[in-house]
C-alpha cells in the first residue's frame, strides 16, 4: 500500500479543510515546496498536490507553486484541483506531474477522459468523491446522480484502472474511514482504489490496507501529528 501525503494549496498556503468547506480552513504553513520536501525526507510513496482554489474557482491560481513542487522533489507527484479541459490535462504531464485527478471534467464531459485515455490511461485517476453513496462533484458542491460502482464501471470501460475514493463527509474529521463503501468498491474490481478521508490513526491506517486499498492519502492526520508518514510505510 503506497503512502500519499496531502498536499492542499489555497492563496499560496499549505491548508486543509472542513468536508471540503472553505469557510472552515486551517493553515499549516505558507510554503508548499518546503512541506512536500518534508513528507519525500519521510518516506512518502508520492504526493496528492490540490489546487484549492482551482476547484473552488476562487479566481486564484496555484499552478507556478504546484509546477514549482514538482521540480524540487524526486518521488511522483499527483496533481488535483480545477483540471477541466484536455489542454489543462496535457499542461500538466509536460509539467512532469506523474498522475492528474480527474473529478468533475470527467463527469461532465466524459469524452474528453475516453480521448486522453487513449495514451494516457495508466495517468488518469478518476474522483469517486462520495457522499451517502453518491459521487459529488464541482468542489463537492453538486451530485452526479451515479452511485460509486455505476461510475467506477463507466470509467473502467474507457480503459480507466486507478480511483481515488473520497468520503466527503468524513474529510478533515478525523474520525475513520468509511470502510463499507472502500469495501464494496475495493471487492468489486481489480482496479485500484486510493483511500482518503477520515484516516486518522493507525489502526485506520491497517484497516484500510486490510481491505485491499492500494494507496492510501493522508492529510489532517499528518499536519496535526496525530499519524506519521514512517508509522504507517512501516505496516503497508
């Protein structure tokens, strides 16, 4: 099971957030480059690096900082946040971003995932942000009306083989993850699932390694101490 820190960026600052909620924002630092140094001197397996203000469409612009991150580190970086056009996808990869997260372009305009798929498949990630079973999209502010395994099966027919699942109402609340929809998702398909949202601990941590996640992302956990990048390579 890899090990993937959180990198999220709004305004230029290392953040996280509430499921999601601007409006219920922590800083962790004003320098991303030197937090995604500190998680490669840990061990991690690759970044998640999010452009907040992408996603929420705050007319900010991360993307010298997230180009910046993956220059000054040698582990993989997987990009998120705001990638809503083919060009925006291919800027990326000539970026040198090992992975882009796909969320509500995919859904919105699933031809464009079946046109980048046809080179790029195995740097295509797909969002599953669910919330009650339901994939969320936009910043998690609208629902797709598909249920998780609907949508993992419609991605998998274009070729698609790497998920990142996301319970939205248990993101930054540190209070587990929702093992039932990872279990169903994880039992369902021989794609890989991506694991985030709500690990706090490293019982979390085993559980969902246990269940067969290929990857797992931690955020809160880690900026508030309560996990360590070393703690949990040490039982992936």
């Amino acid at each position: 099971m890899r090990v993937i820190p959180a990198v999220d960026i709004m305004d230029g600052n290392v953040v996280r957030l509430v499921k999601g909620n601007p409006a219920d924002k922590v800083i962790y630092g004003n320098d991303p480059i030197e937090t995604a140094k500190k998680w490669e001197r840990a061990g991690a397996d690759m970044l998640h690096v999010v452009d907040l203000d992408a996603t929420l469409r705050t007319g900010r612009n991360n993307s010298e900082i997230v180009s910046r991150i993956i220059d000054a580190v040698n582990i993989p970086v997987e990009v998120a946040g705001g990638i809503r056009s083919v060009p925006a996808v291919k800027e990326m990869f000539h970026k040198n971003a090992a992975r882009v997260v796909l969320g509500t372009m995919a859904y919105k305009n699933p031809d464009s995932v079946r046109q980048l798929a046809k080179k790029n498949r195995n740097k295509i990630v797909i969002s599953l942000d669910q919330n009650n079973g339901m994939v969320m999209i936009d910043g998690w502010r609208e629902t797709t009306g598909s249920g998780v395994i609907d949508s993992m099966i419609f991605f998998m027919n274009m070729g698609i083989k790497e998920f990142l699942l996301t319970s939205v109402d248990r993101d930054g609340m540190m209070n587990g993850p929702d093992i039932t929809v990872l279990s169903s998702a994880v039992s369902f398909t021989s794609a890989n699932i991506i694991a985030s949202g709500g690990i706090s601990s490293i019982e979390d941590a085993i559980r969902v390694r246990n269940i067969g996640c290929s990857a797992v992302i931690l955020g809160k956990a880690l900026y508030e101490d309560k996990l360590s990048v070393e703690r949990v390579k040490a039982i992936s």
